[in-house]
C-alpha cells in the first residue's frame, strides 16, 4: 500500500515528492483553494478548534485520525485506494480490457468534463452551507457539519489532481474554473441545478446530506467502476469519507423526527399551529422538505433517456454502482420506462437498458433512500403517532428528464396545471414554512444541549461524550 506522506505540503499517497512539475502546479493551486475557503468557506468559525477527523491512510481499518484543528489548518491531501494488480474494465464493449493509466485520447473530453462535473459539486456545497454554523442545534452539529465541509473541500483536491496530473493545460484551467464558479452565482452558477439551491437552515441541511450527498455516493460508485483506473481509486476513497455525510442526514432528520413525536405526545395532538408552538417542527413540514430535496437530488442522475450515458457505459467511463453485483456487464437488454403519453397519462416504453442507464442508478438510487425513511417511520410509530413519511413519486416535482414540468402529484398521478399550482403549497415548503423552520434557527453552544426541536444523538463522536465540547466556541 502506498504509504501517506505527511511530510509534503500537500499531504498525498501518489508519491507527488518525484513528481516536481505536478507538486508545483499543485503548490501553485493551493493558495487559491485557501483564499476560496476563507472567503466562502464557513463563516465565523475559522480561528476555532474543531474535533475533526483527518484522512492518513487508505486502509479500510483506522484510515483516519480525530485531532482538535482550526480548519484552515486542515490537511486537504491527495488520497487514492490502493492500486489493484491486473485490474480490468468491468463493463461495456472494453470488458475485460486492462484498465487505463493514462487518459485514452477519445475519452479524454469525456473523461474531463465528468470529473469537472463531480468536482463542481465538492465546493459548491460548502457554499450553499457556509452560514449554517452561526445556527447550530448543538456543539456536536457544528462540528458534523465542519467535519462534512472540510471533506468537501478535501474531494475537491482529489478532482482537482486528476485535472492536473492527467490533462495538462485544459486540467489545470479547469482546476482554477472550480473556485471561480460560485453556488447560487447569477452570472457564474455551480454546473447542477440542486447545488444552486441555497441550505438556509439546518432542515435543508439534513435533507441535503441524507439525499444529496447520497445522490454523491451513488455518482462516486458508479465513477469508481471507471476504466480510467486512477478515477476509479480516487472515487472509491471519497466513498469512505462520504458515508459520514449521509450518516450525518440520516441521523439528524431522525433526531428531528423523534423530538417533534416527543412534543406530539407531551402536548397531545397532532394539531400543526400546536406543535409548532411548542417549538418542534410537525410532520408534515418535514415531508414537504423531504419532497423537495428527494425530487431536485434525482433529477441528478440527469435524463431519464440519454445516449451520453449509454456511451459512458459502452465505453467504460463510468460503470453502475456495484457493477460486480448485476449478472452480466454489457448491459445489452431493454429497461422498461413509464413516459407521460400526450394526453393526460402514461405510457410504457422500452427502451434499450445503455440508453435507460441514468434511470437504472436512479432507481438504486431510490431504492437506498427507502431505508433511512423506514427508520424515521419507526421512530414515530414507536411514539404512538400516526403518520407515514413517504418518499414521493419520482415523476413529481421534476426539471429533468421525460417528466420535466408535467405536473403530477406526490403519488405520481397526473394532474391539470392548476391542480398542480393549488396543490404545491401542501406539497413543498411554502415561505411560511420557510419562515417558521428559520425561526427556529437559533445557535445553542452549550456543551451537551440541543435546540429545542432535535432530540439529542445516540452516542458522540469517536467514542467521547454527547456532552464534549467538540467545538471551542468561546
Ligand atoms: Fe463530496
Ligand atoms: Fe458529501
């Protein structure tokens, strides 16, 4: 395994000491990667110590290391897993084939404007979430949300190697186009749409580590299949950080979910004004904010039919998640797909399975996002409340692909465009709701306590205490 050396500037396990031209491209991208993140990083916690974990190995057991850090101290470093001996390309028509060291000359637009599209997506979140911290439920929220900014920042720089270490000039303007683009930027927006929606509250940004940073794993995997072997092992290390993301979302909408059960059953009633009252957020806003993330994160996967995808595919560029797990590996069926017909209702179509290949990682997509939903229906089933959280159709509320602006409801069925605009307001946070979760927003820095609408986690971080003080605040 190729050791991490720690000694550099640049913290890397690609031996970027022998590389002196690429260390000083690099060298030379740091300042600026700093000067981003001091000026769109978090805001107003630069100077703190924050207990953060820190990648220095790639070994599946023990890879990190929790250290108290002021984030601009960070060490952002080059990670890749390990090298596999032999390794071939997995899928497509070059299955079997070994795998790339260098970009081959017809991918290399391809290959380029993949990764630029996922490296896009690493600083744009920070972007969205850089006043989050002058808000924080607790010391513990702070410090997950710092811990999931600082990675963010760190799966920027491995985007970024690749520009620079694998194509020359165009990599490395690319690499500067990566600060210069901004989240929410009129003239210079972010690549995706989802990551130019603004995180104003700690709701949102639950939603969007549990279904967004999910939508990340998903693009990571199937990334991390690539034929372009050092994509392949750059992604499947993101993968280890990026689990905490998710863990992040998962436990902090059912943390929500079990304070608001709570409040229901300390002032008996379900009555929304009532809960709201009593400063938790009622079931109902919760699954209009699920509705909202859940349908921009899937428009993510991109068209639901799209021949770049089945290209990717045929190619070997990019694989389907767990490619090792399907039967065959050359994709050669067809998928079924529910299209809206040119009425007002649905027709099946099928179309070939490369062609459908967006739909297939959307679907898995789906299928993973189930779990956490069945987890937070128990919470609110073990307090004797009545009310399912549901994922909603992935035909409402869409911008791409076949269902793009087809009004439907959250089930899915078709609807007129004035049902559709009297039905929205129940359907996805309206300002009020907006106004009414904001209003919540109010910073607790106290050692062990929690706002009042998010009940406390199970356990701390690494072993410590909930009541450690994970951020020095004072
Ligand atoms: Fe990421
Ligand atoms: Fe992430």
């Amino acid at each position: 395994m190729a050791a991490i050396d720690y000694e550099q500037r640049i913290p890397n396990n690609v031996d970027l000491a022998n590389n002196k031209t690429l260390q000083r491209a690099l060298e030379h991208w740091q300042p600026h990667f700093l000067q981003w993140w001091h000026e769109l990083g978090p805001a107003f916690f630069q100077n703190k110590d924050i207990y953060l974990r820190t990648a220095t190995s790639v070994d599946k057991e023990g890879w990190a290391t929790f250290g108290m850090v002021k984030m601009p101290e960070y060490r952002w470093g080059i990670f890749l897993a390990d090298q596999k001996p032999d390794r071939t390309i997995g899928f497509g028509d070059n299955m079997g084939q070994p795998v790339w060291q260098v970009v081959p000359g017809e991918h290399r637009s391809t290959l380029r404007r993949l990764i630029v599209t996922q490296g896009d997506t690493e600083p744009a979140s920070v972007e969205q979430q850089r006043a989050l911290g002058s808000t924080a439920p607790s010391l513990y929220d702070l410090r997950n949300l710092f811990q999931v900014n600082v990675e963010e920042g760190r799966h920027l720089w491995a985007m970024v190697y690749l520009l620079h270490a694998y194509f020359g000039r165009d990599g490395r303007e690319e690499a500067e186009a990566l600060l210069e683009r901004h989240s929410g930027d009129p003239d210079k927006p972010r690549i995706l749409m989802t990551f130019n929606e603004p995180i104003r509250d700690w709701l949102s940004f639950f939603m969007f580590t549990y279904f967004t940073d999910r939508d990340g794993k998903f693009q990571l995997k199937a990334l991390g299949e690539s034929g372009f072997d050092p994509l392949a092992r750059t992604c499947q290390f993101m993968l280890t950080e990026e689990s905490h993301h998710m863990f992040t979302g998962d436990t902090g909408i059912g943390r929500i979910v079990r304070r608001t059960v709570e409040v229901m059953n300390d002032v008996r009633t379900d009555d929304v004004e009532r809960v709201r009252a009593a400063g938790a957020i009622d079931l109902p806003t919760i699954q209009k904010y699920m509705n909202f993330w859940f349908s921009s994160s899937i428009d993510l996967f991109g068209a639901d039919i799209s021949s770049n995808a089945a290209s990717y595919f045929a190619a070997g560029l990019k694989g389907r998640p767990d490619e090792s797990l399907y039967p065959e590996h050359r994709a050669e069926g067809e998928y079924a797909l529910e299209l809206p017909d040119g009425h007002a209702g649905m027709r099946s179509e099928s179309v070939s399975m490369r062609n459908a290949m967006n739909e297939v990682i959307r679907s898995a997509y789906i299928r993973d996002c189930e779990n956490g939903v069945k987890r937070w229906n128990k919470i609110i089933e073990k307090g004797g409340v009545k009310f399912d959280l549901r994922l909603p159709s992935s035909r409402f509320h869409r911008t791409v692909g076949s269902w793009a602006n087809v009004p439907t409801d959250p089930e899915g069925n078709r609807i007129s465009a004035e049902a559709y605009a009297a039905g929205l307001p129940n359907w996805i946070p309206t300002p009020e709701d907006q106004a009414f979760v904001a209003s919540l927003m109010k910073p607790v820095y106290e050692p062990g306590k929690m706002a009042s609408w998010i009940a406390p986690p199970d356990r701390g971080i690494n072993n410590l205490p909930i009541e450690y003080q994970y951020v020095r605040v004072a």
